[in-house]
C-alpha cells in the first residue's frame, strides 16, 4: 500500500525581508520551492521561492 502525503496548505515562514512573507508568518506565494537536493537534515533546506521586499 502506497502511503498519500497530504497538501500543505498553511506555511509557515520567518523569513521577514520575503516578498512573500503577510507580515504574520504565513507564505502568501502560490507555490513554494525548498531545496537543496542533497539534504539531509532541515537545517540543510532552504527556500529556493524566497523574492527579497
């Protein structure tokens, strides 16, 4: 049986200086990029949609 990961509707985001940023922690982009491809931890992913104010 194949396990279904749900949609992420609500993001949460700190980045202050994103364009994206709504001023109270949510990502307002209509989709989002995380990279890096050869991560191993969260401390290693970054958001490759962040668009500096």
């Amino acid at each position: 049986m194949e396990k279904k990961i749900a949609e992420v509707k609500d993001v949460k985001c700190d980045a202050h200086n994103c364009a994206y940023n709504d001023g109270h922690n949510t990502c307002m982009a209509g989709n989002i990029k995380v990279g890096s491809p050869t991560a191993c931890g969260s401390q290693e992913t970054f958001c490759s949609t962040f668009m500096h104010k």
